[in-house]
C-alpha cells in the first residue's frame, strides 16, 4: 500500500489558502484589488466583527458575465495574464488567479457580479469551496460578500486576534490602497457605522489630505521627479514633524504598496543630518518604474519585491531626496536643536576644551554629576539648548531639552498636573486609526488632565488640557498621543495599561520640551536644575539618554594629555 497520495482539490485550496489568506485584512485587500483591476470608480467596504463575520467589498467595476463567474473562484484562473511574458510586463495588480478560490475555500461567500451592458448577472453562493447556489442576479459591477472566515478551518480560527487588531489592520490596507489609487473613492462602513469616506480625488495630495487631515500635509515636503525611466513623486514629512515610531511609511512601487529595505534605507541616508538619531519621518513615495524592472512574484500576497537593479534604485531614490529635500533650508541643521553629535563638536570647540571632538560615542566614559546639593550657579547658556556650569570637581553640561522632559515624564507619571478649562472647546479631527486610539484610551488621557469627548466623524472635542500645553499644541500632540498608543510594544495583557500610560506620559513630555529652543534665565535654569535634581532618574530623559554630562577634572586633564 502506497503511503503517498494526491491531495484532493479541496485540501490542496485550503492548503493555498495559507498563504494567501492570512488575516481578514488579506482578504480585504485582494478583493480591493480585484476590484481597482476591473476599473472600478468607487469602492465601497464593510466589515462586521473585525472582518471575523463579515467582509463585503461592492464595487462599479466592469463585472463578469456568467461563465467568467464561474471560472473566477476556481483555482489559477485569471483574465490578467495568458503567457510567461506577461508576468514580466504586469499592469495589473492581481495575476496568480488564487485569491477567489482561496477566499472560497475557508469561508461562506457570495460573488454577485454582472456586467453593465447585459441585463442579468450571477450569484453564486460558495461554503468552504463547495457551490451551494447559483441564481440570477440584478447586480451591476461586482460585489463579493465574505463570512464567518476560517469557519473550517479550526487552526486559523484560533490564531485570528481581537477583533481590534484585525481592524487595525484592514483599516491599514485599506489606507494602502486608498493612497496607491487615489483616483478611486473609498467608502468604509464598520459595524454598522460610517468609518471613511473618502471622495475620488485629483491628486495624491488631495488623497493624503482626506486621510490624514490638512494639518498632515501641512508639514510634509512635496517633490517630484522623472530620472531616465524612473519616476519619484515624495512626500516627506519635515524635520519638526518627525516621529519616535515608523509609522507612516508608506511605499507604493507601481501603484502596488510594498515593504522594501532598499528604498528605505536610502530615504534615511538622504535624510541624515535631518533627522534627529530614534526619530523615524513618515512618508509617502510613489516610485514608478518600468514593469521590468522589478518582479513581484516574490511573496504570496506581493508585499516584496526584487529589484533588476539594486543600485539603480536606490541612487534614485536618494539622490531626488538629497537634491530636493529641503534643498534651500539647509541651515535649519547647522543651528538646529536635534542634531547632537554635530552640537556637541560645536560646543567642545567652543569651549576649547580640545582638538579631539567630543561625541556621544565616548559619552559612556564621561562621569556624570555627584552633587546633590544645588548651590546657585553661574550658568554659561550655549547655543540655547545647553547649560554649563561649574561644581568643584568639574564642569558639568545639561541638555536643558533632556532635562525638562525627564522632569515632565515624572510629573505626568506621577499625576502632578494642574489642569486647564478651555473657555472654547477646541474639535480636533483624526484620521480613522488616530480617531479610534484616542476613544479607546480616553480613559489614560483624563489621568493626565485631558477631558476629551467623541465629537463623531472621526472629531473628538477637547475640553479641557493640561496647563503646561497651550490648546494650539492640542491637534499635534493628540496625533502624538495617538501614534504611541497604537505603537507601544506590549508584552503582557496585564502590561497594556500600565505601558500605555508609560508611553504616553513620554510622548506628553517630548512633545512639550523639545520643540522649544529657548533661552532661559539664570532663575529658570537654576529651577530646572532643582527640579531635575528631584526627579528619581536625573541623569536620563525618558528615551534614556543623557540629561548631564559631567566633565570631571580627571577627564580634563586626560583630554588635555596632561596625564593617560
Ligand atoms: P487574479 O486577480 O490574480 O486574476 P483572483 O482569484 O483574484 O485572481 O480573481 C480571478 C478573476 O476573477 C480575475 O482575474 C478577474 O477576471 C475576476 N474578478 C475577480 N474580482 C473581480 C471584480 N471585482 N470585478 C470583475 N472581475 C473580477
Ligand atoms: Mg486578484
């Protein structure tokens, strides 16, 4: 008796399946594609449960008549592409004919499609690939209504998340495809409730605007180029705008959203010296190249990419950054607040403390202050962002930026907040996902001094703030709070809350000492000090870096060649 058989087409779909179908927002975005690949005008998605009971995805697009119907849910059957050559010449972004079949065999679906100049169309309703009905149909364009995903299939059932992560994620892939195909409206309707709207738009501005808000685009750098056969539209966002997470990084090669560690690799090298070392700048970069010059069939669900050439892409896209970032405001850096190593090779020069630059790569050697007791100081202010002054045993510099945060992370951790009544309510609109955070963590806000209530429409009204904040600050750091929130790296259930108040506390404090490069008194800095002093880590902010760097007489003398 042979032990080897042929898996039967049932078990061979639902084995495919696996790769293709691994999360309700898979299916969200393969049947988006299908839909955009038929030239759909508008687009409109549901989703019950986080997509776990329900996904229906109706579009306008051309429609498929009967027989095509019947062929679209069988395996390795498209109408993209016929022979090898096509695969290297793709305009679509569909080809390898799974995703129907795949979606079929772990779910109960329904296609409803017909084509505009026939009079009906088809329905057939399918449970875990097994045809159970086919009827006609009045629908024009196509709508594919998706249940109870993974029913049969136990296993995956399992490993589905709650039902807000799943969300999270369709919301992300839908936002994916929003930005590659900006020409197409979106409409996302969630549990019953209108969640996006977004109109067809002219310009892939006009589609970041309506995602994102206009104070989004506000501060973001707009640059277009065409190199040879490639051409580069980016939107960057500026230094002042950068975040402490990746969030936000959106590539599109081809119109197809894509993760590729070459493109981002050169995007930070041509933003070095822009960025301040831990903060991350969202983007959105449309790279359009010819078709064979890159190959998506490297992934499953096409989220990788090969390049023909890796160098010829990556100079491209670095060299239209370089040349187009911020071209004239260079000097934004040369005084700038962020960048450190650069400053602090100012600052040793200025001090002429020696030849040898002081960097943060030799910080580790560096002592920091031992006293405790603060005694008036004459302070030296350098370059408004750091305080010099003298202790018997040395010479000890903070970074009063460091400082103030490590003092503000421990003052809203520890709930010492005076709090505000804003006379005129402030509305803030949020995209979906910040929208969503926010509600979901009103609870952590109040705690901090915050009142902030729903406002509908992806609005929330904030009516009260703490006194520290101005409420032309809110919108901003709302967003901050907001991206924190959704990015906190949680290990534990019973840490959620706990780590989330951490995180925003220090998202609370970075946004509100580091914008400012402010020359203080020899009063404030004094109560700076004091207050530092207080805090139960004065040597680091709340990032961990360093708050006071002391110079003690035996490292002179080392930096000085007096002694080894
Ligand atoms: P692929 O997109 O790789 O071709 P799919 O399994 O996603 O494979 O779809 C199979 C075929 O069904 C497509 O090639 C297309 O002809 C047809 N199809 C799927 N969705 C739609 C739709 N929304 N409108 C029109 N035709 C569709
Ligand atoms: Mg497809």
């Amino acid at each position: 008796m042979p032990s080897i058989r042929i898996l039967p087409e049932s078990l061979r779909n639902i084995i495919a399946a696996g790769e293709v179908v691994e999360r309700p927002a898979s299916v969200v975005k393969e049947l988006i594609e299908n839909s955009i690949d038929a030239d759909s005008e508008n687009i409109e998605i549901e989703i019950s449960y986080g997509g776990k009971r329900l996904i229906r995805i109706a579009d306008d697009g051309i429609g498929m008549d009967r027989e095509d119907a019947m062929l679209s849910i069988e395996r390795y059957a498209t109408s993209k592409i016929s022979k090898i050559e096509d695969l290297i010449n793709l305009r679509t972004l569909g080809f390898r004919g799974e995703a129907l079949s795949s979606i079929a065999s772990v779910s109960k679906m329904t296609v409803e499609t017909g084509r505009r100049e026939e009079s009906t169309g088809t329905y057939i309703e399918i449970h875990g690939g097994v045809i159970k009905s086919i009827k006609d149909s009045p629908v024009k364009g196509t709508v594919i209504t998706v249940k109870d995903l993974f029913y049969n299939v136990p296993a995956r059932k399992k490993f589905m998340k709650s039902e807000q992560t799943e969300l999270n994620h369709i919301i992300e892939s839908i936002i994916h495809q929003a930005l590659s195909h900006y020409r197409v409206g979106f409409r996302l309707r969630i549990d019953g409730g209108e969640f996006m709207l977004l109109p067809q738009a002219y310009h892939e501005r006009e589609r970041i605007a309506q995602i994102f808000g206009a104070d989004f685009i506000n501060g973001i750098e707009e640059f277009e180029k065409r190199e040879g056969e490639i051409s580069i539209k980016g939107f960057i966002s500026k230094p002042d705008r950068s975040r402490r997470t990746r969030t936000n990084q959106y590539l599109f090669i081809n119109h197809r959203p894509v993760k590729d560690p070459i493109v981002s690799k050169a995007i930070y090298t041509a933003l070095e010296g822009y960025l301040e070392k831990e903060r991350h700048p969202f983007y959105v970069i449309y790279l359009d190249i010819p078709p064979e010059y890159v190959d998506f069939n490297v992934h499953p669900s096409k989220k990788e990419v090969r390049f023909r050439d890796n160098n010829l892409i990556y100079e491209a896209v670095y060299s239209t950054i370089r040349e187009n970032y911020l071209s004239e405001k260079i000097s934004t850096f040369s005084h700038g607040i962020n960048y450190r190593d650069v400053e602090l090779k100012i600052m040793a020069q200025d001090l002429s403390l020696s030849e040898t630059p002081v960097t943060f790569s030799n910080i580790e050697n560096i002592p920091v202050p031992s006293v405790r007791d603060i005694k008036r100081h004459e302070f030296i202010f350098i370059a408004d962002t750091y305080i010099g002054f003298s202790e018997p045993d040395g010479f000890v510099v903070m970074d009063q930026h460091a400082a103030h945060e490590r003092i503000l992370y421990e003052r809203f951790l520890k709930r010492r907040i005076q709090t505000t009544i804003l006379l005129f309510p402030v509305e803030i609109r949020l995209s979906p996902q910040e929208y969503r955070n926010i509600l979901d963590n009103l609870e952590i806000l109040r705690e901090y001094g915050f009142e902030v209530d729903d406002f509908g429409d992806n609005s929330v009204i904030v009516r009260q703030i703490p006194d520290i904040f101005d409420k032309d600050d809110i919108p901003s750091l709302l967003k901050d709070i907001a991206y924190t929130i959704n990015n906190a790296e949680i290990d534990k259930e019973s840490d959620i809350y706990d780590k989330k108040r951490m995180e925003v506390a220090v998202a609370i404090a970075c946004h509100r000492s580091v914008r400012k490069g402010t020359r203080l008194s020899p009063d404030e800095a004094h109560s700076l000090l004091e207050r530092l002093y207080e805090t139960d880590d004065p040597w680091h902010c709340p990032h961990g870096r360093p708050t006071m760097i002391k110079f003690d007489i035996p490292y002179l003398e080392k930096l000085f060649k007096r002694r080894k």
